[in-house]
C-alpha cells in the first residue's frame, strides 16, 4: 500500500494548502479518501491517475471533505469513465451530488451511506478489507481502516515433496489446510510451511476530537492519520470544535500502539506545521507531518 497526501489542511485554504484528500494505492488500484476542494488539481500536480480510481471514502459532510467531488466526477465522465463508481459516504451526500449533476455521466454512481455511530465492513475481498468506524466531531463522522490481507502460507517445495504431497493441492496448504492422504498419516499444514506476511493496516481517523473510544478501530496500525488541527496552546478552541491538538493526536497514536504517525488538518491560522510537529513528536516521536505531494509505504 503506498499512502499520498493531497489537501492537508482544515476547513479553509491557507498558506498554499488544499483542504483534506489523500489516495491509498492498493495493487495498482487507487481508493480516494476525503475530496475537498482542490483535489483534482493536486493529482494531476502529483501524477495520480485519476481513472484508476476504484472508489471514494467520505468521512462527513462538512464542505473541507467533498467539496471537490463534483469537479473529480465530472472530470471522470469528460474523460471516458465506464465503469462503475462506488462511493461510501454519509447518507446526505448522494442527494447533494446528484441535484448539482443533473447531466448523465459515462458511468454510473452507487452511494453506500455510513450508518451513524456504527463500524461496518465496507469492502471484503480476498486482498483487502475496509472499514469504517464512528469518531467523535460536531456531525456524524466516520474513520477508516484499510487491511491489506497476506494471509497465505508461505509452501517449503522441498517438504511438500518429501511428504509425497501431490501438486493440486499446493493452493490448499498456502490456505492453511493439513493434508490427508487416503492412506497413511495426516500431515500438519505446520510441517510443510511457515507464516506469510502480516497483515498491513492504514487507518485514517478524519476530524475528530480526543477521544480513546476510536483506539480498538486503529489499535497497532502500521499507518495512522490522525488529524491535528491545533497546537496545545490552543486546547480551548480544539475541544469546542470537537477537533485535536498536536499532543492529543501523538497521545492516541502511543495509547494504539502504531508504527507511524501521520498529524495534518491544519487550521489555517498557522503559517507552518512544523510547530505541530515539533510538539506532536514529543510525545510520540515515529511522527510525521502531512504536506501535500508526500507518500507513505505501508
Ligand atoms: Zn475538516
Ligand atoms: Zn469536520
């Protein structure tokens, strides 16, 4: 999974900063998080292939988060689009979108609506599993968990030709499964192979306040994005905005006991995030900072 950051600011553009959008790359396959404003034109800055867009994430409906959607949709459409175009977002989007493109596009839009307060599996295939969680902001919010499955075997040839183990099964030891010969002992699937890789797991947590309840939706992730809106010396105005500190972000990044932090959602009042950084990272110092055009591998 590679992770690139697009917007990484709060809800009003400052400083040459786009409010949030970011692009999680998963075998080929592009998976948009959040779409405000500006977000086209930062993918074309960076190369990011706008038709390999598998699908949309959109936390909530305040306007930093999707108000560049229209303009990506349409931009799809003049560009040929056919298939389908899933997004998952709160149950108001899809009325908004739909009343401002009252033209047909190349392809067709399904909307799947968050439900309120609930986590849910949005995707389940055999590589990749999504899912949303709620957070704690002013409206309904949702976060998101993407878990890139190894959850095959890794097969040892030279075994599984001294236990006489035909070929067609080679797929079914990768599973998990032991083999059973029709006659003789059965051979444990630990005998013949070794653990794959572990799973790897990007969460991004939208806007949200402090809040140690989202900890068992990101627990040891190996990526969190975990918004940032304001230093500490601003506490007042994070906690009245259901927003989060620098300090706050780096403190449920060490509570969950993940890789990597990532802090952004600036407020536009500040000029440089490197303050939010700098406090950020004493608290949790495997910290980095959103700027636009950077990536992550996972
Ligand atoms: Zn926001
Ligand atoms: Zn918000």
């Amino acid at each position: 999974m590679k992770l690139t950051i697009l917007g990484c600011n709060g809800a009003i553009p400052a400083y040459g900063r786009f409010p949030t959008s970011q692009v999680l790359e998963i075998n080929s396959k592009l998976y948009l998080i959040d779409c405000g404003e500006g977000a086209q034109i930062l993918m074309q800055q960076f190369g990011v292939k706008i038709m390999k867009i598998e699908a949309v994430f959109i936390s909530h409906m305040h306007g930093d988060h999707y108000f560049g959607l229209i303009g990506l949709l349409n931009t799809m459409s003049l560009l040929g689009r056919e298939r389908l175009l899933e997004i998952f977002a709160p149950a108001g989007l899809e009325k908004i979108i739909r009343s401002q493109i009252d033209f047909a596009l190349s392809y067709e839009l399904h909307f799947v609506a968050h439900i309120n307060n609930i986590s849910t599996i949005l995707i389940n295939s055999e590589k990749l599993e999504v899912n949303n969680f709620p957070v704690q902001h002013s409206i309904p919010t949702h976060g998101f968990k993407f878990t890139l499955k190894y959850k095959k075997r890794v097969v040892n040839p030279d075994l599984v030709k001294q236990f006489e183990i035909p070929k067609y099964f080679l797929n079914s030891l990768a599973d998990g499964k032991d083999y059973e010969p029709l006659h003789g002992e059965k051979i444990l699937n630990e005998w013949v192979t070794s653990a794959g890789k572990a799973d790897k797991t990007y969460a991004y947590c939208a806007d949200t306040a402090y809040s140690e309840l989202i900890i068992p939706y990101i627990n040891s992730a190996d990526l969190l994005y975990h918004e940032s809106t304001y230093i500490d010396e601003d506490i007042d105005k994070a906690t009245t905005r259901l927003h989060s500190t620098a300090s706050q972000a780096a403190t449920i990044a060490l509570l969950a006991k993940v890789k990597r932090l990532i802090i952004g959602h600036y407020s536009s009042k500040y000029k440089d995030p490197l303050v939010l950084h700098q406090q950020a990272i004493k608290i949790f110092d495997a910290t980095d900072y959103a700027e636009a055009g950077k990536s992550w591998d996972i």
